[in-house]
C-alpha cells in the first residue's frame, strides 16, 4: 500500500506525552515518513497522557480534537 498517494485519506497521529509504549518521538516521526505532498499528515501531542489516551479521564478532549480535525479535512 503505497501511503504517499495523493488519493489516500488524511491521517492525524495523536500521542500521549507520558507513553512508554509508542513514545511520542516515534509518533512524531511516524508522520513525518507518511507526509508527503498532496497528502494530509498531522500530529498533535496531548501533555501528560499514556499510551491510553483515548480511554482516560478527559478522553473528551482527545475525541474532540480528533472529530474537529476530522471534520476540517472532510473531503
């Protein structure tokens, strides 16, 4: 699967800042391979949360990062 396609849906990494089992260097670096032109790749760290960033307290606040970033890159 060829993930620099243009065609290819956008792609938003999320990292927790306190995880020890995907750390955010290598979230961070993961979106850095998969960008490429033509393509939408973002990363947005949340401060402080594991790698159970979506099923913590305030997982709200993640779920609503990801909808509004989902909804902005809506094609």
């Amino acid at each position: 699967m060829n993930f620099h396609n243009e065609q290819r849906a956008p792609l938003l990494f999320i990292a927790g800042g306190a995880d020890h089992i995907m750390p955010p260097s290598v979230n961070k670096s993961n979106a850095h391979h998969y960008k490429a032109p033509g393509t939408i790749t973002d990363y947005h760290e949340f401060p402080g949360r594991s790698h159970w960033t979506c099923g913590e307290p305030g997982w709200e606040q993640v779920a609503d990062h990801a909808l509004d970033w989902a909804l902005r890159h809506a094609r």
